[in-house]
C-alpha cells in the first residue's frame, strides 16, 4: 500500500512537471510604435518595412552585378514592383472589410498589407515594365525575388512585433502568450522560416551561376508548403479573422497559384527552354 501511494505521488507529480512544460510559451510583448520627440512617434511596421526594401534593393543591385545585368537596369526595375506591390498589397488586405473603407484606410498603407497581394501587384509592374522594354526579364526576377527573401526578415520581424497574424489557441512551445491566452502567431513563424530556411537558400543559388529563373522556382517552391499549412493555422474566434472562401484562405488560393507559377518554370528548366 505505502509502494503504491508512493507511486501514485510520484505519478501525479510527473503529470504536473509535463503540464507544466506545455504550459511554457514565449511571453506576449509588442511594439507598435518608437517614441522620437514632440509628441511624433515611428510607427514599428511601417519602418521596418522601410528597412526591408532599403536592404533588398542594396542587395539586388550587389547580387546584379555578379550576374552581369547592367547596373542602371535594377533601380527601374525595383521601382515597378515595389510601388505597385505595395498598392495592391494593401487593397488585398483591407478588401474583406469593405464596408468600412475610408480616405484614412484606403491612405494608410502601413495599417494592412498582403504578401500575396503585394506578390501580385509586383508581378503586374514587372510585367508591364518589361513588356514595354521587350526584354527578357527572368535574370531580374532572379536578382529580385532573392532580395525579396532578404527584405522578407524585416518586414516579418515587424509582423511579429506588432502581430498582425495572430493565430489559434496552442500551447506549443513557440507559441506567444497573449493576454486572452497561449496563441500560435504566423508572422514569427514565417520569420523564422525565413531567416532559417529560405535566407540560406538564397545564399546557395548565389554560389554559381545558375539558369534563369532557378531562384524563382526554387524559393517560391519552399515557401508555399510552409505558406499553406501555416494558414489552417489562424485563428477564427477574434475580430479581423482572414475571411475564408471554401475553407481557404486568400493566402492559400495564393500559394496555390504561385505553386504552378513555379512548377511551371521549373519545367522549363528541366527542359532546356529557360536560360
């Protein structure tokens, strides 16, 4: 009998050790805004934001070079993808909540912006940009879609800071403690991917020259699984949930279509038509 209380006793503290252990998440902090003098504050996301495209167009222009494209062909061509990304990347963002659209709103890029409505948009520039130029543009997309990945860490260190993308109840290790409890949060997610898988990818395809369009299908190819998944991961239970459109986020519709995209011009590598 004293054997077996004793058992039970320990039984019941090895229970509470691992509850314990799963209750131990990453504690909630945020930081919307700077402080910078005279009642003026530097709002987190939008500056990082700023940052991310600084970085990624020093680097695309560095990594030009080393791929021969002449050097007064980039800043044209960061040009008609970022403004147009950032157009369209907004209106994606705010289009669920329509019916609260203002001056104010429709003005405030800084307040919403969709990766893949920013995706998008930069497409259309890129397209139109070089369409008039009648040049081949798959070498810059190259150069472009790896700065991408480099800007990608500020402007998802921002999302995390702030937490735009605030996800279901868990208490997985990474999870952040909110105040109404333990939550998944997809923009640190997304960081970390980012910063572990697809910055070091970058940094192979840099080693040698490679064919044409070799960066866009490999980095779009391994950020649309993690994309994907990590979507069924947002929450649905708050205010500002991603609308859903047959059980899909506009998100995954969007992995979907930059999934062929990449499957596509991965084909055409294989088959010796992209150079």
């Amino acid at each position: 009998m004293g054997g077996s209380g004793a058992w039970s006793g320990c039984h019941a503290s090895d229970q509470g050790k691992r509850s314990a252990l799963r209750r131990q998440v990453i504690p909630y902090f945020e930081l919307r805004e700077i402080p910078i003098g005279g009642g003026r504050s530097l709002a987190v996301f939008g500056g990082l934001v700023a940052i991310g495209i600084s970085v990624g167009a020093w680097f695309a222009e560095r990594r030009a070079r080393l791929a021969g494209i002449p050097p007064g062909e980039i800043p044209g061509a960061i040009l008609s993808a970022v403004v147009p990304g950032i157009i369209v990347a907004h209106l994606v963002a705010i289009l669920p909540h329509v019916d609260r659209w203002s001056p104010a709103v429709l003005l405030g890029f800084w307040n919403g912006m969709s990766s893949f409505g920013g995706l998008a948009g930069a497409f259309i520039g890129l397209s139109l940009y070089y369409g008039r130029a009648r040049r081949p543009w798959l070498p810059t997309a190259d150069v472009l879609v790896e700065a991408l990945v480099v800007g990608w860490v500020f402007g998802r260190l921002g999302c995390t800071l702030v937490h735009d993308h605030i996800g279901r109840r868990s208490h997985f290790p990474l999870a952040i403690r909110f105040p109404d409890g333990p939550r998944h949060d997809l923009g640190l997610y997304e960081l970390l991917y980012t910063v572990l898988v697809l910055v070091p990818a970058v940094v192979v395809l840099g080693r040698r020259p490679r064919p044409a369009g070799t960066s866009v299908a490999v980095l779009a190819l391994l950020y649309v699984p993690f994309r994907f998944f990590a979507d069924f991961l947002r929450q649905t239970d708050l205010p500002g949930a991603d609308a859903r459109y047959l059980g899909l986020t506009i998100g995954q519709y969007g992995c979907v279509v930059l999934a062929l995209v990449a499957v596509a011009v991965a084909m055409r590598l294989r088959a010796g038509r992209l150079s």
